[in-house]
C-alpha cells in the first residue's frame, strides 16, 4: 500500500578530499543504503546540503543512482553563492538545485527555517538534516572542526542521537561503520502492519492507495467499517451485562402467591445465561479479530494522511510533527508526506494557504475539521446529559432503598425469623430486593457508556477545537509570507495531533 522511505544524510568537507576515491566511496553507501531500503520494499533518499565541495559530489552522484534528493540551503540562494570560492563550483551547485527545480515532487528544496546568520546557519542546518536521517555519510578527516558546523560536530550529533554514521576516509576512500547500520533497515511495525490490514481487509483500495487521494480512502474505509463493529458493540455488551445482573435480581423473587414463578424462574435464569453469553461471545469476537486496535490503528493513519494533504509542502514532510509526539509514526508520516508531496500540483504559498483555508480549516467543507467538531458536539452533548442524569438519580435513589432493604434484613433476624419479610410480597420485592440493586447497577452502566461514547471529553473539547482553530483561520486569512503562513498552519496541524493522540488514548482505554 505505502512504501517505506529511509533517508540518508550527508555531510563533508569543502576542499581537502581526492574527487575520485571519495566519489567511489559514497557511491558504495549510497548504493548499499539502496539496496537495504530496497530489501524492506522501500527506497532511499537523499537530504543534504548542496555546499562547495563534497556535498555537491554526493548530490551529482546520487543523480547518477536515480536516487531522490532533498536539498537544504542555509541561507538565500544569493547569500549562499557568496559563500563559495569560485564561479564554477556555484554553477556546479546551481545546476542540482534547477535539477531539483525541474523535478517538483521527486525532489525538493528547502531553506533552513530560523534565519541565523553565519555560521550558525551552517549548524543549523546540519542539524535539520539530522533529524530526518536514518544514516549518515560523513567524509571526514576525523580531526576537529575548524568552526561552528564543521564535519566533526555533525558526526558527534549524529553518533550522539544514536543515527549510524558511513565513515569515509576523505584522502584514501577507506570506509568504517560507526553504529549499528542494521538498526534503521527493519521492517516498520506500523507500515508493515497498514499494509497487511491493507491486504487483508480491502485489497480493492489497497491497490488503489498509489495516490494520497487513494491512501486516504482505504484508510477511512477500513476505520469506518471496524468503528461500525466495535462501538455498536462495546455498547451492547455494557448493556447486555447490566440487564444480566438485573435478571439475576429478579430470580431472587419467589412469592409464594404465584404458582407459575418455577417455570418463569427458569426461563429469566436461561435468558440471563443467554445475555451473560451473548456479551462474553461479542467480547471474545472483538478481540480475536482485533477491532478495535485496527479501528485506531487505521482511524489515525487516516487523520495523519488527511493534515499532511493539508498541509504539505507548506510544513517540510520530511520533520512531520506526528514524529515527535510518537517517534513509532515516524516511518509512516515521512512515506507519506513524500507521496503527498510527489502529487502536489503547486508550491505557492499564497495558493496553498487559501485551500488551507478552503478545506482543512473550513466550517461546510466535507474535510473540514471546524465543521467536524461543531457537527459531533450536539451528539456528545446529548450522550453526555441522558448517560449523566440516569447515573445522577440512579445515584442519589439508590442509598434510600439500599438502607431500606438493610434494615428489612435487620428486624427479621432480631425477631427471629418473624419480622417484615417484605421480600415474599411482590411490591415489598421491589424495595427491599429489585431497587436496591437495580439502581446502583443503572449507575454503574450510565457512567460506564459515558465513557465508552468518550462524552465527557468531547463535550468539553470540541467548543475548543472550534474556537481555536477559528481563531488561528482569522488570523492566517490576514498572512502573506511563507514564513508566517509557515507558523500558522504549523500551530493549526499541532492542535488537531494533540486532539487526535488524545481521542486514541481515550479510545483505548475505552475498550480496555
């Protein structure tokens, strides 16, 4: 359904390397980093800088391997040319950035977001690169930096933050591992299992997920029909126990003036084995196929698809936010967001921002998430204060009744036997026995659907979402650079992550 992409970093020195060794050596990382990702179904990408000197060999010779290249620049393209020692060695570097210009969507540019000026922005930017590999190729000369950004400083990071480092010897060409370059080239648990829910529940649109459009739609085809069978059923097994336990109070009944209770006694205990079953079967059923965890497991997928559709390549797809609330999304979100962006049409911020607007902030659009959260509000609002006001009066009848029945039990031992015994009397049955019982139960079912239904967060949270997110739409309609446009929907896609982790923990624990 989605293939996996693994990154490769690179960094290395401007001057002091032989082109021809150096060039040999990357060129067995890089094609060893492919042939790792390609073991997986995957492929490798490239993101570095495109700076005088080995960057720029790195670049020309993943261009030989037909390998996608992600380039980042520190500065504007004007301050950067200043930066190098002659007019050939930029239009060497000119020329892979119009390479990437002419590829939209297989390859990419971007300028370091922070503005720092130099060298800072060189550090910057090493790191930026960082946070997106899963390897790094460092032609070193393992000696120390000469200045903020240098070589050795990327390679401490990266050894630092546990990324395997391709150490190449810049004179000799002479490689050594620093790492575990195994450690990034397993199987994705999340991708791998997406795929084989993918395979399993909807091969149809699985072989149309090619597209985000086509991800999209497989996703929320699989979470809507495995929500239609775990809530629905979470609710009657709650349901199905409660009115077991009531039935079991009923079977305590035995009135002496109603000849026929034997035979009604034994079909109340059969019905009550029957709904016992019924609920322990559904409970069995949902765990062996394991709905609900690939309700939530698809349900978010889906919702990380959506914001990136929404959101790429206004917000880089290569540090998607997802990966830093729950670094396990990583793999999927950064696979992802390359297909979202091999299949965006425009890079316009101004265009983008609009449909930004248009779709995923609107209040009628079908995908806006505005008009999502006012459209369930009503129907939390209302499970919440029917769930609330049964569990409220079940709650404050039930103790009356409780004490009623304690103090029947109470006279008829002090008296020896001879006291109320309002139990043997049908209305009495009711009061001492069926109530006391019933009402705590009702309770105890009222406050466990609240919880099942998640009324009681999204009562409450969903005037915020809207509020919020109309507040951050006021203020994007108003923004016209991309570094502002940048910081709004960046602070729009933080808000609904955060609701969408949210609603997953509730969700699980939920279901138990």
């Amino acid at each position: 359904m989605l293939k996996p992409c693994y990154f490769v970093g690179f960094t290395g020195h401007r001057t002091g390397f032989d082109e021809a060794a150096a060039g040999t050596a990357i060129r067995k990382a890089l094609r060893d980093v492919q042939a790792r990702a390609d073991r997986l179904g995957g492929r490798a990408e490239l993101c570095t800088s495109v700076a005088e000197g080995a960057d720029t060999l790195c670049v020309e010779i993943a261009r030989e391997l037909d390998m996608p290249v992600h380039l980042l620049v520190p500065l504007a393209e004007a301050d950067f040319q200043a930066d190098f020692t002659s007019p050939a060695s930029w239009r060497r570097s000119e020329a892979q950035l119009e390479f990437a210009r002419q590829r939209p969507g297989r390859d990419s540019i971007c300028q370091v977001p922070g503005g720092a000026p130099r060298p800072a922005c060189y550090f910057d930017q090493a790191i930026y690169m960082l946070d997106a590999a899963d390897v790094l190729i460092a032609l070193w000369n393992g000696e120390a930096a000469q200045g903020l950004g240098g070589t050795e400083q990327v390679v401490a990071q990266a050894k630092a933050t546990g990324i395997p480092v391709i150490h190449i010897d810049p004179a000799s060409g002479k490689t050594a591992i620093l790492g575990d370059l195994d450690a990034p080239f397993r199987p994705d648990p999340i991708l791998t299992e997406l795929n084989r829910i993918a395979a399993a529940e909807a091969p149809g649109c699985a072989a149309d997920a090619a597209t985000p459009d086509g991800l999209q739609t497989c996703l929320d085809t699989i979470a809507m029909r495995e929500a239609e069978r775990f809530r629905p059923s979470l609710v009657r097994i709650i349901f199905f126990h409660g009115l077991a336990a009531l039935l079991a109070a009923i079977v305590t009944f035995k009135a002496a003036d109603l000849p026929v209770w034997e035979d009604l006694k034994w079909t109340v205990t059969l019905l009550e084995l029957l709904l016992v079953s019924s609920a322990l079967w559904m409970t069995f059923r949902l765990h062996r196929q394991h709905t609900q965890h690939l309700w939530i497991r698809c349900r978010m997928a889906c919702e990380v698809v959506r914001g990136l559709r929404a959101s790429v390549p206004l917000l880089d797809p290569l540090h998607p936010a997802v990966a830093h609330h729950d670094p396990a999304w990583r793999r999927f979100a950064l696979s992802a967001g390359l297909l979202v962006l091999a299949h965006q049409p425009t890079d316009d911020a101004e265009e983008l921002k609009q449909k930004y607007l248009d779709v995923r902030l609107s209040a009628t659009h079908p995908e806006g998430q505005i008009r999502h959260y006012e459209r369930m509000r009503p129907a939390a609002l209302r499970r919440w204060k029917i769930t609330g006001l049964i569990s409220h009066w079940s709650a404050i009848l039930a103790p009356p009744f409780v004490l009623f029945s304690l103090v029947n039990k109470l006279t008829s031992v002090a008296m020896h036997g001879h006291g109320w015994h309002l139990e043997k009397d049908p209305a009495g049955w009711l009061f001492v026995v069926f109530f006391p019982i019933a009402l705590p139960l009702i309770a105890g079912i009222s406050s466990s659907l609240r919880q099942a239904l998640d009324a009681g967060r999204r009562k409450d949270r969903y005037p915020q979402m809207v509020g919020r997110l109309s507040a951050i739409k006021t203020s994007l309609s108003g923004l016209r650079t991309p570094s502002t446009i940048h910081r709004a929907v960046g602070r729009s896609e933080e808000i609904l992550l955060d609701e969408l982790l949210e609603w997953q923990l509730a969700m699980k624990n939920a279901g138990h």
